[in-house]
C-alpha cells in the first residue's frame, strides 16, 4: 500500500459525552455518515492539493496532466510515511465532467502498472504495460455524462465519478536518483482529452491555478472540518461523484440527517451532545474502523496484512474508510499485497539493539507472476526509511544478494554493518523498527495464503 498517513497525532483528544439513548442512536448515524463519506472527501482533498499549480513538478500538476517522481523515496523523505522503494510513481488527477481522459502509455520490459480508482476509492482497473501489443497503449477513461463513443484501439474504462486517480508505478531497478531509464519511459507517457486525440492528437496543455490556502495536508483538512463544514462538502460532492446503486440502504439511512446528494446539512438536526461527541469520533477513526474490519486482516506467521476486498470494497464502508485515511490508493490482492511485521518469531519486538536473520528456505522466495517483484524494507517507528551508512532502505529480488550452498537465503538485520555478508545487510536503527514485505503480482499460492512467508529470529 502506496503512502500510510500517520493520524492519530493530527487530531483533538477524545471527549466523553453521557448520552440518552436517542442521542446514542444520532450518534450511530452520524457515525455511520462520516465512514460512508470519508474516502470520498479524502480523495477530494488530496485531488486538491495535488492540482494546486499552475505548471507540472514532481509533486503537483494540473487536472488531467501528468505528475512525475523523479527520484525514489529516502531517509529525508517525510510527506508520507511507509515510502515504497521499489517503484517510480507518475499520477494524474482526473476531471472527467466536461471530456474523456485518454492516457497513452509506453509498451515496455519492465513492471509498470497503471491503476485507475474512482472518487470513492475503489479500483477500476489496473492496465499493465508489458501487456501491449504495439509499441504504446491507449487507455481512454470515462466519466459519468459521457454519452459518445470510444475509439476500438482504446482500453475503456468506465469510472461512474467524474473525480478519478490514476497511480502508475514503474519498477526501479536500483538507481535511487535521475534514472535514465525510468525517465525515457516516463517521457512517452502522455495524456490527451478525447476530443484533443480525435482532434489531431493534442495533448493537455492546460494551467491550473495556485491558491495558498490549498498548500495543506490532506488527512489533516479533512479531519479538522467542523460538521457543518464537512457534510455540506461531502453532499455536495456527492452531486458530480453520485452513489453506485448497492448504496441505496445506506443513503436511505443517512438522509434521516440530511446527508446525500445535493441535501442540505443543517446542524439543527444533530442533538448537542452528538455535536460535542464530534470531535472524539473523528479523533477515534481509525480505531472505530479497524474494530470493524478485522476480519480482513489475514495473518501468516508473525506478518500480517490487508486482504480482501481491499480496493474493491463494495458496501464494506468500514474497511473502505480505514484504507483511505491509512492507505489511500491502495492495490487490489491481485496486484500486490503488504505484509507487515513488528515482531519476531518469538513475539518480540524487533529492536536494532538485537541482531536478526531473516530467512527464506530453499526455493521459498516469494513467488510472482510474470514481470512481478518483492522487497523487504524496513521502517522506523514513525514509519519513515532510516537512514543509515550505506543508504540502503530494503532488500529485494533485484539485489545481488548471497545465497547459502543450500540455495536458501538469509537476510541480515542489524544495526550495526553485518562485515560477514554486507551484501545481505539490511540497516536498522537503534531503536524499534517493523518490516514491510511487498509481493507485486502475487501468485495464487500467495493469495490463498499457502505459502509460507518468512521467519525473522534472533541470532
């Protein structure tokens, strides 16, 4: 999972408000508001943000053009947290309400994916470039009011939002700066509106506008909204962005209080306890959805990590709402899943003043399908990279790693350099720190959770 947001330090303490149980009910609901609508105002904030330029950079561009990394995440890197080191990421925010977008995309060797997400965060559909046929592909996103028709040579996909997000990832092969490789496939990547390609191919060339005001974090504008302020956006957002049809229930439910497309939110209709409990259930989010989504999390080990229907969440709001404020634009299992551990085999927690072998048997690597990859990074406790002697972040198939005589492999874990096998070395602090193992286009024995992922002990 692209970029986890840590949270639970941006927002007010809990309040305890004693309430009736009328206002016990109210309280359920509006609960239950705030889950339903919160990816959907996540994703508005950061569409915001991230367009808040007049000209492309590595970190903004305009609606409908595109954003380039042009290096890979470090030490230094603070403005996500569990960074990936793997992938370059280009991204595009989408305005599909007057044209369709159309994406062209270098055919090329090497992992690079396009994933394509609605405004409400489920994934659309995820294209991958070593599937082309020629020597580009064309991907050609609709929104909601299209009503003319899209071009045979086109891959179609259908978003019911006119917000979208499309995340590509391009696998890096080592190279942490100015890679010319990712750079010449990153220069063939182009978008066009429908009608600019019909038209003689031109591609956006649009300026978006600045606003200083639109320089925030978006976890942090989201959860700082009063509830007038954040009903009101996200029933107006709701208009452009509408409901899928397996919302009906939910909506039904959720206009008792005036919440819905196009409604009015009054405050008046919220009792003032429910009005003072506001801000502790806001600052309890995280918490209150993870309670309702554990039976999603899937555990092999000593790791651990999101499964189904992550990303294709259909009503499960819970699940869905946790994964925006934690994840937001994360992978569906079929692209890659994330196994996280803190501990070791013992139930321990990992420590740099202890030394670790991480340990793969024989023909037990991780397994993927064709052009897939994995990695081992390792974080600190605010789930940044740690910066260390050699700047290495992770450990992955791409590496020229050392293998026992056996043919299995044994990943050292320390603080201090491993003189023995410096190849096999992966940095840690001093302190705490957890493991990330990423497996991209994992194999069907890795999704059943029949393969057996690795033992972190002690030496």
């Amino acid at each position: 999972m692209k970029r986890l947001l840590s949270v639970l330090a941006l927002v007010p303490v809990l309040f305890n408000v004693s309430c009736t149980k009328d206002d016990s009910n109210m309280a359920a609901l509006v609960e239950k508001a705030y889950v339903y609508t919160l990816p959907l105002m996540m994703m508005d904030a950061t569409d915001v943000k991230m367009t808040n330029t007049v000209e492309p950079t590595n970190m903004q561009a305009p609606s409908n053009r595109l954003i380039h990394a042009s290096n890979l995440a470090t030490h230094e890197s603070k403005d996500v947290v569990t960074p990936n080191v793997d992938t370059y990421y280009s991204q595009i925010y989408m305005d599909l309400s007057q044209d369709a977008l159309v994406v062209e995309l270098p055919a090329t060797e090497r992992y690079c994916m396009a994933q394509i997400l609605d405004a409400w965060t489920n994934c659309l559909s995820c294209v991958h470039a070593t599937d082309f046929q020629n020597d580009f592909g064309l991907i050609c996103i609709t929104g909601p009011s299209f009503a003319g028709d899209v071009p045979s040579e086109m891959i179609h996909v259908k978003c019911p939002t006119s917000l979208a997000w499309m995340i590509i990832r391009t696998l890096s092969n080592g190279i942490s700066e100015n890679d010319p490789q990712i750079a010449a496939i990153q220069s063939k990547m182009k978008t066009y509106t429908l009608t600019g390609y019909l038209d003689g191919q031109k591609t956006c060339d649009n300026k978006g506008t600045f606003n200083p005001e639109n320089n925030y974090v978006p976890v942090r504008k989201v959860l700082a909204m009063t509830p007038e302020e954040y009903f009101r956006k996200a029933n107006e957002l709701m208009v452009a962005n509408p409901p899928a049809e397996a919302d009906k229930e939910i909506l039904a439910e959720l206009k008792k209080i005036n919440v819905g497309p196009g409604l009015e939110f009054n405050i008046a209709v919220l009792p003032e306890n429910v009005r003072e409990g506001w801000t502790g259930m806001v600052s309890d989010i995280i918490n209150i959805c993870l309670k309702k989504s554990a039976s999603f999390i899937k555990f092999n080990g000593h790791w651990s990590y999101y499964s189904k229907p992550i990303a294709e969440f259909g009503t499960e709001y819970y699940y869905r709402s946790l994964i925006a404020v934690a994840g937001l634009g994360a992978n569906p299992v079929s692209q890659a899943i994330y196994p996280k551990t803190e501990v070791d085999v013992d139930s321990l927690r990992l420590n740099g003043q202890n030394c670790y072998v991480l340990h793969f048997d024989a023909g037990q690597l991780p397994e993927t399908e064709e052009h897939g990859f994995w990695s081992i990074t390792l974080y600190d406790e605010s789930n940044f990279l740690v910066e260390n002697p050699i700047g290495r972040y992770c450990v992955n198939d791409r590496d020229e790693l050392v293998f026992n005589e056996d043919g299995s492999l044994d990943i050292f874990i320390q603080h201090e350099p491993y003189e023995d096998c410096m190849a096999n070395w992966l940095p840690a602090p001093a302190e705490d720190f957890h493991l990330h193992l990423r497996v991209y286009k994992p194999t069907e024995r890795v999704l059943s959770n029949a393969w057996p992922m690795p033992q972190v002990k002690r030496r």
